[in-house]
C-alpha cells in the first residue's frame, strides 16, 4: 500500500503513474488541490480500469499541515511505502511568502515524517531539490530544513522506517517552469524573457527523474541523500534560442529576447551537493549517495520549535529563524516580511 503525497503534482503525478505499473495492491493518493486530484484520478482510474487491474486507488483531499487527516489515511489504508512529494517551490512567490515554505515544506514534512515514524511506515522517500544545497532563497533552505529533519529521524532510538532523500534540479515542462512559459511568450509573439544571459540550470524530463527517485528508493538502507545526475547544465539563453528555432522563427529577429535581470533569491546557477558532502556511486550510473553531514540534532530540534513558534506569529523573522537552523544559507535582507 503506497502513499503519494502532493499526488498531483508535476513529479507525484509522474510518481503515480509509475507506481501504478508496479501493480501495488493499492495507491493513496493525497493532494491539498481538488481540481489537480481530480485530474490525476480520472487518469488513473482510467489506466485501470483499461488494463482490469485489481488496484484499489484511493483519492484522499488533504494538507499535509493536518496532522489527522494524515493520521488517518496512513493507518485506515495500513500505508507501507510513502513518497513525500507535497511542497511549494517556486522561488519568486516563495520570497513573497516565506511562512508559507516554512508551514508547508518544513512543518508539513514534520508531520508525515513523525507519521511515518510512529506508525513503522516501511520506507519515507522525500522529493528534495538542488535549491537546498547552499540556499540563496527561502524554498530552497526551506527544503534543506526538511532534508534534516528527516535525517534526524532515522537516528532515533528504536526507528523502523528508512528515511530517504533524493535530490534533484529542474525537470522539464513541470507546473511553473520556464518551458511552458517560453512556449506561451513564443505563441504570443515575444518577448521571450530570460533573468540573465549567463544563468545555467540542470534539466531533466519528469519520467526520467521519477524513475530513478523510484529506483533510488530500492537501493535505500536508511539515512541516504540519493543525488540524480543530472547531466550537463544549460544555459537558459541556449534554451529559448533553441525553441524559438525549433517553432520556425528566428531569435532576436521575428522573437526578441529580454533580459529582465535575476530574482530575488535566485543563483546563476545550483548545485547538487554541498563539497563537503562527497559522492558515493551505486550500481546505478546515474545514482549517486551523499554523506548526510553530522549536525547537533537536539539543537536542530528546539531550533525547529523556535521557527514553528514565529512562523504561527507575526512572521517577520522568518529568514533569521531559517538562518540559525540552515547555515549556509545565505539571503539578502530585502526589507519584506
């Protein structure tokens, strides 16, 4: 019995889909929008219902900041597996709602990993990002807060459950990202607007990153961050070049390029491990493990409570709060709350 949460979502969905093919007796899927449930479901529902498979699909509406309604769904389904891919990630909105990362990808991660703790969940796989490595935005330390307090759960006395991160960069053409957006601004006429003609990303397409989250999960003893290669970065530049030739037009001439300049919290470019992480590989080529750092964890912990604390207040010290538990996160002090 697997339990996808943000079920659907660019990567939950692609998660389903796959899981699906896997034949489970039966796939929980849980999602805070109803409409993206609804689309996910029929889909699914569809697939088996074609292929007279006998998988119990269950749509579940649900945050994953109500901690009993996730308590209800792990133990009334008797979860086995759990993919935690609930989260906010855009960068831009993220800087203009801090408190929102921190109640969901920090406080909403809380909940389904202690859940998953308390009720032996065989394993907990957590959908990371490249943004958590050296944070320059608040989704980005956010999502590294998450990673450890996921890590400070498997080393809890008496722990059954393997706790796993996979952490990867952007994928192509999910909700949000700059693919789709290009595609509009080009049907549209122009411009096509890139932050910054230097800025590189790392690119994957979202059935390749899934896979190997999926594959990532089996080789899991505990405690591991899986790091996917992501292979060659890409300028962003090269890209919007790329599919205004390929929609028959020419760049700078029928579509003009701009440069609007980086947002806030946004890098030239990301990383997919800190240095001092390292790099073991694995029988998979494109499946790397990273050293989880030592950090002092009962600190982290009051930490953790203190930012709870202010994030259900005024809010306004978010980032310094986020700061003391992620140190190398580094923001700049832009006046907003």
């Amino acid at each position: 019995n697997i339990l996808v949460t943000g079920a659907g979502g660019s990567i939950g969905s692609e998660l389903c889909r796959q899981i699906l093919q896997l034949q489970p007796e039966s796939l929980i899927l849980f999602e805070l929008s109803e409409f993206s449930l609804y689309q996910i479901e029929k889909e699914l529902s569809e697939l088996i219902e074609r292929d007279k498979s006998t998988i119990k699909l269950v749509a579940l509406l649900g945050s994953v900041q109500d901690q009993a309604r996730l308590e209800s769904a792990l133990t009334d389904y008797h979860v086995h597996t759990l993919y935690h891919a609930a989260a906010y990630k855009h960068v831009p909105l993220i800087e203009k709602n801090p408190h929102e990362a921190i109640l969901v990808n920090v406080l909403g991660t809380k909940n389904v990993a202690s859940l998953a703790s308390k009720y032996n969940i065989n394993r907990f796989v957590m959908i990371s990002t490249d943004k958590a490595v050296n944070p320059t935005n608040v989704m980005g330390a956010s999502k590294r807060s998450a990673e450890l307090f996921v890590q400070a759960l498997q080393d809890i006395p008496n722990n059954k459950t393997k706790f796993i991160t996979t952490r990867f960069g952007n994928v192509l053409g999910s909700n949000g990202s700059v693919i789709p957006l290009f595609r509009k601004q080009i049907e549209e006429g122009g411009p096509v607007t890139v932050t910054d003609k230097n800025i590189i990303r790392y690119f994957m397409t979202i059935p390749e990153a899934v896979s190997l989250v999926l594959q990532a999960g089996a080789y899991a003893k505990g405690g591991e961050i899986f790091v996917l290669d992501m292979g060659e970065p890409m300028r962003i530049d090269d890209l919007a070049r790329n599919l205004i030739k390929l929609s028959g037009l020419r760049p700078d001439e029928d579509i003009k390029i701009q440069y609007t300049g980086l947002r806030p919290g946004e890098k030239l470019y990301e990383e997919l491990l800190m240095a001092e992480e390292g790099l073991r590989k694995t029988a998979h080529e494109k499946i790397f493990i990273g050293k989880p750092l030592e950090f002092d964890q009962e600190k982290f912990l009051k930490q953790l409570e203190q930012l709870k604390k202010e994030t259900y207040q005024d809010g306004n010290h978010i980032r310094e709060s986020v700061r003391e538990i992620v140190e190398t996160y580094q923001y700049q002090e832009t006046g907003e709350t």
